[in-house]
C-alpha cells in the first residue's frame, strides 16, 4: 500500500508545479493587463471579476467540494456523481446567466459597463465544464497541474496578442472565457476517454434535488467566505473610486497569489484526512497536527519575508504607479495564518465531519462582520480599510469555527506553531540593527532561519523525509 505521506507529498508536488506554472502565466497576464489599461480600467475590470465570482459560487453550490469527496471515498461509481454533477451545474449556469444579463439591462449603465459585465459573466459556463474537481477525487492531480497551465498559457498569449490598449480592457473577459472554455473541453474529453466510461443509465435527474440540498450548506459557507474575502472590492467600487479599487487589487494579486499555495497543500490533505476520519479521531488528530506543524513552519516565515519585500514587489510586478498598495500587501499577508487556522478548521476538520451547518454558521458571521467593518473603515481609511476588514474578519471566523472543533477533534496550535515563532521573531530582531536593502534583508532572513529550523526541527524533517523516501 502506498504510504499516504509519499502520495501527499506526489500530489502536492504535481499541484505545486502546475500552479506556479498556470498562476505564473495568470499573474503575468494581470501585470501585463495592469500596465497596458492604466489603474482605474483595471479597478473597472476587478469591480465587474468580484461579482462573477459569486455567480461561479451559486452554480457550483459546494457540489464540487462534496462531489470530490464522495469520489474519493466511492471510487467504484466516479461515473455516476460526476455526470450528473456536470449536467446540474450546466443547468445551473444557464439559469443564472439568463437571470444576471436581464438584471443588468434593467439597471441605468453604460454600454461599456454593461457589455463588459455580460462578457465577464460567460465564463460561468467554462467554470460549470471544469473538471478538476473530478481528477482531485481520482487522486489524478497531474491533469490538474497540465490544465492549469494550459488556461494560463492561452490567456497570456491571447491577452498579449490582442490587448494593446486602455480601450481594449472590455475584451479582457472575452480573452479569459475562450482561454477556459478550451481547457475544460480538452480534460472533459480526457476524463471520459481514459477514465470515466459514461452511459445514458448513469443519469439520475431525479437525485439532482439530493445533489443540490446536500451541497448547499456548503455552498452557502463559500458564499460567505468569499464575502469577507472580496466584497470589498465591490463595496470599494461603489464608495471610492475605480483608482482605489486598482491600488486594493494590486496587493490583492500579490496576496492571492502567496495564498494559492497554501490553498493547495489544503487541497492535497482533503482527500486523505476524508479517509482519516472515517479511520477515527485519533488517525485524524495525529495527521492534522502534523500537517499544521509543517503549514506554519512554512508560512511564518513566509510572511516575514513579503512585509520585508513588500516595496520591491508592488514596484517590480505593478510599477511606481501602484505604489499605494504597499501597506495594503502587508497587512493582507498578516492574515496568512488565520487564513491557514480557518482552512484547517473549516474544510480539514468540519467538511470532513459532516459539520456542515457549524462551518455556515461561521463564515456567516464572518461575512456580516466584513460588511460592517468595511461600512465603517472605508470611509475614512479607503483601500486600506478594506485590507483591515478582511484581517479582522478573518480572525472572527478563526474564533467561531475553533469552538465547533473542539467538540470533534484536538489540534494543539501553540505546541505546532511555537518552533516558527521562536525562531522568526529574534531572527527577525536580530537582522534589523544592520542597514541592509530589503533583498538582503530577507534573503539573510531566510537563511538564518532555514539554519536554526534544521537545528531544533531536523528529527521531525527527516522523519518526514524518510517517510516520503521510503515509501512505508
């Protein structure tokens, strides 16, 4: 039997590789689009992306989180949930796209906001078609690092071909939802050759009620998520101006970026603490506190490192231009451990559990704390008072859903995050009495620490390693 750490640590590895590949080509694509259309037609662009997003939500509804779990667990019929997965989520795209577009031609806007609305919306359908839900609960991450990287070289090359001005942003959309729909057509074709033999007598359109209620609870929790993760570019949109907008989703790029991979070390552990629960609490406990001894020796560093290169960042991706979105980056990348504890929490812990309604709850009042912060902070502090609203909410949902968890499981946070701690902050300390620029600052930084981390944590490294190695 193949040892769960050396699976792991092959698809992270795959998931690695082709998000830094595809999230590469993606961000290049935005630095180029940033550039070209100036910073209030790239706010106009984020403000019309932060509604799409929602709409994604609706037609997906969670389907795809538990649809991955259920594969994981019942690999005998991967056939049976994914078609009908498809084919409601296709539904669902058609329905919502209709309703959106009438919405917007009742609404006082332009023809350019409204055609650059109606574009931004067709890509629910290339996201209703994507198939990486499907090859996550396969275990086939490969596919998903090749399809990452594939819509990330068609956009790049199709953005750099045909965005040559300010006036050309209205076609962005266009350029994103040909790249996407591309890409789910080729590894949906893929799936069903070499994987997946689908029949007429695996459609059950009656079950598809079944599907949509036990994934709504879900759903509605990423719903809200996004909420306290994004609302704020629209709340921005609406009290401020398009060049605030810009400035917030410049660091937020950056941010978003960093957060990628931590999304996907999260990705690669949900099929196997799934399996972990269903071995018991113990299997699950002592799995989880690994796992976010090893996340926060990773991430605290990491954060030092960005508030150190924050400036040289900003400059070198966005231009001097953009240079007030510096202390936006550092306060957003403060949040990189809440976001790393809420993720634990939330889809490592009560998804997993069938706690389904508690991690609701959570992010529900999560997503109506970031509303009324943002209410407030705006006003007064602008973009960067959105970046404070997301940080604070973020720590309320850490809060509530840290309640729920001690009912299910143990994870004792201070004992796997003390290491990190003790050693970045005198690090830290020590490096800034000399004048260094900020590269060898945080290139000394990482040193210092890499050094000390294999000083007090080799045991637990190598025993990792070993374990990864060997195989068993």
């Amino acid at each position: 039997m193949t040892n769960i750490t050396k699976k792991m640590a092959k698809n992270f590895s795959w998931l690695s590789a082709g998000d830094i590949v595809g999230r590469g080509l993606n961000f290049f694509a935005m630095i180029y689009i940033a550039r070209v259309i100036g910073v209030a037609a790239f706010g106009l662009f984020n403000f019309a992306f932060a509604f799409f997003v929602y709409l994604e939500l609706i037609v997906d509804s969670g389907l795809t989180i538990l649809g991955t779990r259920d594969i994981a667990s019942k690999k005998s019929h991967p056939e049976v949930i994914s078609i009908n997965i498809f084919l409601l989520r296709l539904s669902a795209a058609f329905f919502v796209f209709i309703v959106s577009t009438v919405i917007l031609y009742l609404l006082p806007l332009t023809f350019t906001i409204r055609m650059l609305f109606v574009m931004t919306f067709l890509s629910i359908f290339y996201r209703a078609l994507n198939s990486d839900w499907v090859f996550a609960g396969l275990e086939k991450m490969e596919f998903i690092a090749f399809s990452k990287i594939l819509f990330g070289t068609l956009f790049l090359g199709m953005v750099i071909l045909f965005i040559k001005s300010p006036e050309g942003f209205v076609f962005i959309p266009v350029l994103y939802f040909l790249s996407g729909m591309l890409t789910s057509l080729v590894f949906l074709v893929l799936l069903f050759s070499r994987f997946i033999a689908v029949r007429f007598k695996h459609l059950e359109p009656s079950n598809w009620w079944k599907y949509f209620l036990d994934a709504v609870p879900v759903g509605a929790s990423l719903i809200l998520v996004q909420i306290y993760h994004n609302l704020d570019t629209i709340m921005l949109g609406f009290m401020s101006d398009p060049e605030a907008v810009g400035y917030y989703n410049a660091a937020y790029k950056l941010f978003s970026a960093i957060v990628g991979f931590l999304l996907l070390w999260q990705a690669t552990a949900f099929p196997v603490v799934s399996g972990k629960f269903v071995q018991g609490r113990v299997a699950a406990e002592d799995f989880l506190n690994k796992y976010i001894k090893l996340t926060f020796l990773a991430l605290v560093p990491l954060i030092f490192m960005v508030i150190i290169l924050s400036s040289a960042m900003v400059h070198l991706f966005f231009g001097s231009s953009y240079a007030p979105s510096v202390f936006a980056l550092q306060i957003l990348i403060s949040s990189l451990i809440l976001v790393a504890l809420s993720g634990l929490y939330g889809h490592l812990v009560l998804i997993p559990s069938g706690m389904n309604m508690e991690f609701l709850w959570a992010v529900g009042f999560g997503a109506f704390v970031n509303i009324i912060l943002n209410s407030f902070f705006i006003p007064y502090w602008d973009f960067v008072g959105a970046a404070f609203a997301t940080i604070l909410s973020e720590a309320v949902v850490v809060v509530i859903l840290f309640y729920f968890v001690c009912r299910v499981i143990k994870i004792n946070i201070v004992k796997n995050a003390f290491s990190s701690v003790l050693i970045s902050i005198p690090v830290f300390c020590v490096i800034s009495f000399f004048n260094l620029p900020s590269v060898g600052f945080a290139l000394l930084f990482l040193c210092l620490y890499l050094a000390v981390v294999w000083v007090l944590e080799r045991n637990f490294i190598i025993n990792f390693y070993g374990k990864i190695r060997a195989g068993g």
